[in-house]
C-alpha cells in the first residue's frame, strides 16, 4: 500500500492482525513453521494450535517523513520538490524523497511514518526501505483471549 519496504506498527494490535495461529499442518513437513517449531520445542512438544507469533524488532527509523495517503508529504518542503518517493519505472515506490537542502550526495529519507487520516483509520504504520535497519530482538509466541464482559479492563 505505501511501497515496498518492510512494514511495522507501533501498536501490537496492528501487528496481531496479520498473525494466523498455527495449525497441526504446520508443525510438521517443510513449511517454514516446522523449522521453527524444531528450533523452539527441540524435544518434541509442540505448542497448542491456538499460538501466534510476532517479532519485537528494533528499527533504526533514520530521517521520517510523514503521510496519511501514501501520496502527499505532511511537512510541506521537507522533501526535495515535495515528492513522497523518488520517480521510477513503473511507479513502484521503492525509495523515499531526497531531504530538501541537503548538499551533495543528496539523501533520500530513510523511514516513512503513515499517521492516521485518509487511509489508516485506526493504526499508524511505519514503512523502512531498507532491511539492513531491522534487528529482529524478540520472537513473541502468544494465544488470544476472548474479552470477559466481566472485567474491568481490556485484555
């Protein structure tokens, strides 16, 4: 939605929305998931099939330019020509606009911050185009819990 790069939010739920639990298919075979089920539960017990997992990562965001389109900068002249993304062949979005009055070499940002509007409603979304900028810290394996009407506080 807003190009490729490696997409993160600054909300567990956001991230919750892409987990699946795993299922007894995947404990076993080649799917990627047994490898990890192998590495994790060496000695055979495997976790229930209600688990999810989610990586805590810490990602060096650099410079951040903000949208809430994926078209439009939300500083006005922070990025050279006020361009989100640098033109490419077949507009695929791949590295973000040059900062406005840096000296050469030019920079183009490092991080895009997609703050709340026009097409994220609930959850903002942070996009880095470059990999090298993620350091996976944390694999989270973890099981949903239905809300108790009776509590005082959402789980």
């Amino acid at each position: 939605m807003f190009g490729e790069g490696v997409y993160f939010a600054d909300d567990g739920a956001k991230a919750d929305q892409y987990t699946r639990a795993a299922d007894a298919r995947i404990h076993v075979g080649d799917d990627p998931l047994a490898a990890l089920h192998k590495l994790l539960y060496p000695d055979g017990s495997l976790p229930g099939a209600s688990v999810n997992y989610m990586f805590l990562c810490r990602v060096g965001l650099g410079c951040i330019i903000r949208t809430n389109d994926g078209k439009t900068c939300l500083d006005a002249g922070v990025a050279t020509d006020d361009k989100l993304f640098v033109p490419s062949t077949k507009d695929r979005r791949k590295q973000l606009g040059e900062i406005a009055g840096c000296t050469e070499p030019k920079v183009p940002y490092h991080s895009l911050l997609v703050e709340l509007g026009r097409k994220i409603a609930r959850f903002r979304e942070i996009v880095v185009f470059d990999g090298a900028r993620v350091y996976p810290e944390y694999l989270l394996a973890y099981s949903r819990r239905e809300a108790d009407p009776d509590s005082d506080y959402d789980i």
